[in-house]
C-alpha cells in the first residue's frame, strides 16, 4: 500500500513539473509572448542576466551569435533588473537580437528559484528540460553540450 501511494505521489509530481515547464510564458520587450511549445523542434535557452552582472555581459556576445548563426536554437534572455530604460540601453549598446523578457521574480518562478546570475535553463528539442548551468557559459559549451545530446539520441 505505502509503494503505491509513493507511486502515485511521484507520477503526480512529475505531472506538475512538467506541466509547468510547458506552460511558461513570457512577454519580451516588444510584446510578443513566448511559450516553450512554440519552438519545438528547436533547442530553447532562457537566459537570466543583468547589467550590474560581469559574467552576464560577457556571455552575452555568444548568446547573439548562436541566435543569429544557429537556427536550431532559440535564445530569450530575461534581464532581472528593476529599470526597464536602462536594460534597454543595454540591449541597444550591445545590440542583442534575441528576445528580451523584463524579469522579476515572479516571471523567474515559472522556471525555478532563481539564486546566481547569470542562469541558463536548456531545454531539447522536444521541449523536455535538458540541463540548467549556474554562472556563465560560452557558445563553446553550449555546442559542445547539444552535440553531446545529439550523439546521445542516435
């Protein structure tokens, strides 16, 4: 009896976790409302950065160039500070291309409990998650990383 009150309890969780993942939604700068179900066959990384954040800005050059070399990879980068006209300028002046997403906690919770910038949340092509990386990372491990998953599949 314990067992399977154990195993209900777990499949109901997974139920919700993945019941979460698939209903994010976020509202970039422009307007536009981005799901995950929207990119399937694509892989998705939600970026949480800031501009008062070093490691964030650093990584930021690759994020724009897998966005715009790679289309089998969707970028949304979700700025977690509290002024929206200084974000801005900050996508102006490094001219990002990906979405933007004005964040706050609230918006971070639909994915998880947001302690370090930057985060980056990966999610497959089938819109499962694949992996979360705290602190920053490089097109570099982000390639190295997919390639491995891919080689995985086959």
């Amino acid at each position: 009896m314990m067992k399977s009150k154990l195993s209900v309890s777990v499949c109901t969780v997974a139920l919700l976790l993945t019941f979460q993942v698939q209903a994010f939604q976020f509202k970039d700068v422009t307007g536009e409302v981005h799901n995950l179900a929207d990119y399937k066959g694509r892989w998705v990384l939600i970026n949480f950065w800031a501009t008062w954040c070093p490691p964030c800005l650093k990584e930021i050059p690759d994020l724009i160039s897998l966005y715009e070399d790679r289309k089998d990879i969707m970028v949304i980068g979700v700025a977690m500070d509290s002024d929206p006209q200084e974000i801005m300028s900050f996508v102006r002046t490094l001219s990002i291309s990906y979405p933007i997403v004005l964040g706050d906690r609230e918006i971070a919770s639909q994915l998880d409990e947001i302690s370090l910038l930057p985060s980056t949340y990966f999610y497959d092509p089938d819109s499962n998650p694949a992996a979360r990386q705290l602190g920053i990372i490089s097109r570099e491990s982000i390639e190295k990383f997919i390639e491995s998953k891919s080689i995985e599949k086959k």
